[in-house]
C-alpha cells in the first residue's frame, strides 16, 4: 500500500542525533588540528615541558640538547598545569562566593 504524508510521524530525536553526529565530526576535526599544536614544531614531539624562564611550553629535546634554552629552569608541563588548574579553582571559588554576597545585598534592598 502505498504511504500517505499523513501517516507519517515527526521523530524529533532524528534531528538531534544528526546533530551529535555534526559536532562528533567537528570535534575530530579539532582534535586533529589540537594535536598538531601541541607537538614541537622542531622536533614534532609532545610539549611535555614547561621553560620556567622563557614562559613556554617546549618538548623534551628542546629542553635537554635544544642549544635554546641551556641554562633555563624546567619543570614538567603536568605540573603547572595543575597549579593553573587549582589557581583557577580558587579563583571561582572567590566570585562565587562575591555572587552570592551582592545577591544577598539586592535581597535585603528589595
């Protein structure tokens, strides 16, 4: 028999799977070109070290033969990345409870 137009049902989830699917391409696109940018662009390796002294993420054989940063402080990237992380943390922390001062603040004025 044939299919009539009125016989069919709208399947809202179709549209939103459809879209799952455009943002999980987008996302490999990203993480492809992410990659890129996180590997030297001497020596094609992971940045796994941070340059204390020049301010910037560098791999491994930039930090031990690179001839750039001999006589540079070094610690490991994983390291300052959870400082970052804590010190923003705190940092949240801190506006979060600012918010919840003024809103109390506009409550007694209201």
């Amino acid at each position: 028999a044939p299919l009539q137009l009125r016989e069919l049902v709208n399947c809202r989830w179709a549209e939103e799977v459809t879209q799952q699917l455009d943002t999980l391409q987008l996302c490999s696109l990203t993480k492809h070109e992410e990659n890129e940018k996180d590997k030297c662009e001497n020596h094609h390796e992971k940045l796994s070290v941070f340059c204390w002294t020049c301010k910037k993420c560098i791999c491994h054989q930039c930090a031990l033969w690179g001839g750039m940063h001999g006589g540079h402080t070094f610690k490991p990237l994983a390291e300052i990345y959870e400082q970052h992380v804590t010190k923003v943390n705190e940092e949240v922390a801190k506006l979060r409870r600012r918010l919840m001062e003024l809103i109390s603040l506009v409550q007694e004025v209201v």
